[in-house]
C-alpha cells in the first residue's frame, strides 16, 4: 500500500484554466490526461518525484457522470469551488476492501491516442463523498510504464499534506496504520471547522517550497 496521488477538482474557470494555475505555481508544465468514460471526467496530469502525481480533473456532461460514484464527486467538489478533492492510495489487493465495504471494486480506464490504455480499478468514491478526510483505493492493472507518475520527468516532490480529520479513523478506513502507505510524506491533522477534507499541500519545487495553489 502506497500513496499514489492527490486529486484537485477544477473549479468554475474549467480544466485548462485550473491545470493552467497548478503548472505556475509549480514551475511545471500538465500532461495532457483524457477521458475517463466509466466515469464522466478527464483530468490533466502532473507528474511528480516518488511515483506520485497530482491530477486535475473535470466532470463532464455526460450521463456517466450523474451514475458514477467519482463523477459525482468531482461535479460536488466543482460546484463547491473546486479544490483539493481527495488522496488515494495504490494497493496490490483490493479484495480485503471489497469485503469489508461489502462491495466490488470497479473499472476505471483511459485510453492513449495511440491505442495503448491505461486499467485499473477503485474501490472507497462513496467513502471519501461522505467523509473526504478518507483516501479512496486503487489497484493498476496492465502496463506499469503506463503509470501517470511516468508521462514526463519532473523533480517536484510532494512532501506533506495537511488534512482536517483524525488520523485515527483514516487508520480505521484503511485497516492499517495511517502512516504505512505515505512513506516521507508528511500529513499534518487538524480538527475540522466543517467538512473534513485536505486543506492544503505541500510541494517542493525548483524554486522552493510551495504551500497550496
């Protein structure tokens, strides 16, 4: 179980403006991402250090979007502003989180202009809409290379996250100590003062720290 990435809803100003605001403050230019039509977004990518990455990611008008779990947050989190939507963490077996929600994992892909295509399944959407200080869970399937943390060399690190909730119920969510899948990243817990959720991030840059965007 590792961190894999960190996902920012676009706000009213739409996904190129957004990626746009991110690429500025972090020195760095998106990847184009694509369509995810299991779900009723796209996303722009920012690769980062560590096989992680950031995404930027819109809903679309489309009626995947008002049935998935995923569409369906991203279109709240947009409607509320947009902003820092959620955190998820790569798994080798989703099974265990299958049978403690009591419900399947579902597929999630999106496809490269030149055929290849990225698979993977998630599992934990309906969990971050009711408590966003919780991490949903993926598992990739197919080519590794694929991974977004792979579509361009970049040396921005992201070293913290700060994040209103407990880190004890997150421990609870994931049957695991918080603290295994974030190696070096930092989470620093705050009580709520209404939606538990990330309040920030930290990233570090060629041209030094970067706190939120």
């Amino acid at each position: 179980m590792r961190l894999d990435h960190i996902s920012y809803a676009c706000g009213p100003d739409g996904l190129a403006a957004t990626a746009d605001k991110v690429a500025e403050a972090l020195g760095i230019e998106a990847v184009k991402g694509g369509v995810h039509p299991r779900f009723g977004t796209r996303n722009m990518i920012f690769p980062l250090t560590d096989r992680h990455y950031a995404e930027v990611v819109e809903v679309l008008d489309h009626p995947a979007s008002d049935k998935a779990p995923f569409g369906q947050a991203v279109r709240a989190r947009s409607e509320a502003g947009g902003g820092w939507m959620g955190w998820c963490v790569a798994v080798e077996d989703l099974a265990p989180f299958e049978k403690r929600l009591g419900r399947e994992s579902v597929p999630g892909n999106r496809k490269f202009p030149d055929g290849r295509e990225l698979i993977w399944r998630q599992i934990g959407i309906k969990g971050l809409i009711a408590d966003p200080q919780v991490p949903y869970m993926l598992k990739w399937d197919g080519d590794t290379d694929l991974h977004p943390s792979n579509a361009r060399s970049n040396d921005v690190k992201l070293t913290g996250l700060t994040i209103a909730g407990s880190a004890e119920r997150v421990t609870e969510w994931l049957g695991t100590c918080v603290e295994d899948p974030l190696d070096d990243v930092q989470v620093d817990w705050m009580a709520p003062n209404g939606t538990p959720g990330i309040m920030s991030v930290r990233f570090e840059t060629a041209d030094g720290k970067v706190v939120d965007l």
